[in-house]
C-alpha cells in the first residue's frame, strides 16, 4: 500500500466517524453542564434533598411532555425560581439562581439531559428556538410562581 493511498483510508474512516463524534459531544454536553451546574444542589441523580432542593428525577420527563411545562422548565432557568412550592407535599422556600448567561443550547441540552432521570424514556424534544421565544419574554419572581401554581393545579407539575 502507498503512503497516498494509505492516507486515503485514514481520512475516509475519519470522515465516517465524525457524525456519530459530533452526537457524542451533544449528548455529552447535557451531561457536563448539569454535573457542573446542577448537581451541587439537586444530586447528582437529581434526588434533590427533601426540605431543601426539589427533586427533579421522575419529574422533569413528566413536565416536559407538555407544551406549556416545557416553556415552564425554560423560564425557570432563565428567570429563576423563589419559594414557596410543593412538590409530593413538602414544601420548599428555597432559592433556585437564574441561568440566563447559558446559551439557548446549553439550556436546551441540560433540559433534555434531566428529561431523562429518573426515567427510561427518550429525552425530551427541548430545541434551542423552545428556550429563545420564553428568554424573549423576562419573568419577574412573582410570575414564574403564578405560571408553576397554575400549572400544578392542572397536573402538568407532579
Ligand atoms: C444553588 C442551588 C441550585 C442550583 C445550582 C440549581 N438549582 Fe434548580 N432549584 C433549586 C431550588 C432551591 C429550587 C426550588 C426553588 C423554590 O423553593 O422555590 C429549584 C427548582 C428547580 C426546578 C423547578 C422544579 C419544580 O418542581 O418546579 C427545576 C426544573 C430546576 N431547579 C432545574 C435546575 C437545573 C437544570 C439546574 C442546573 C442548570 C439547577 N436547577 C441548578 C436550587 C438549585
């Protein structure tokens, strides 16, 4: 075998992988930021701890099948969220800081990432374009609380 043609084969078995790279580092990058961002307070399998940080495992899949819940769990990291909540009747009067200096996609990609703990189903669809249309519309505290009480009282938040 030639050198040339030597470097033929390399580049066209580079070239075939570089899809299934490219997917690998999406995947990924959902991973990366809820560990280096989420974890801390939520666990790192998103158990949350009772009283203090809610949990998100069994939950966030369950909001996010919704239209209105997935413009929900984007206006929580975009704006925010201050207590007091309910969730599987303990209450919480916690902090949660806004998460507006992310990109779309990387609010996106953790979104779909926590969509799949606690649960064995396909992340959630959360696009880039879902995040950018609720950024454009700044929430003060008061009206993400009004949106998630409303959304309760409809079942879409467990
Ligand atoms: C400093 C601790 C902290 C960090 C870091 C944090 N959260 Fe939270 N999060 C909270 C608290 C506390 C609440 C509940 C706020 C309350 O009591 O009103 C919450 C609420 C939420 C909710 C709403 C749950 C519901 O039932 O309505 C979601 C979704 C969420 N967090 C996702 C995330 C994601 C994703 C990240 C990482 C990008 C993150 N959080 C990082 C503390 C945190």
């Amino acid at each position: 075998m030639t050198t040339k043609s030597r470097f033929r084969i390399m580049l066209a078995a580079l070239l075939g992988l570089m899809p299934l790279m490219a997917s690998q580092a999406i995947a990924a990058d959902g991973v990366a930021l809820y560990r280096g961002k989420c974890a801390m307070c939520h666990g790192p399998a998103g158990a949350g701890r009772p009283g203090t940080f809610p949990p998100l495992a069994g939950r966030v899949g369950q909001i996010a099948g919704n239209p209105d819940g997935k413009a929900y769990l984007a206006a929580v990291l975009l704006n925010g969220l201050h207590g007091p909540i309910t969730v599987d009747g303990q209450s919480y009067k916690g902090f949660m800081p806004s998460f507006r200096a992310l990109s779309d996609e990387d609010i996106a990609a953790v979104l779909a990432y926590v969509s799949t703990l606690g649960n064995s189903a396909a992340p959630a669809g959360i696009s880039a374009q879902d995040v950018a249309s609720v950024r454009a519309a700044p929430m003060d505290a008061a009206a993400v609380q009004a949106k998630r009480a409303a959304l309760q009282t409809a079942h879409v938040i467990p």
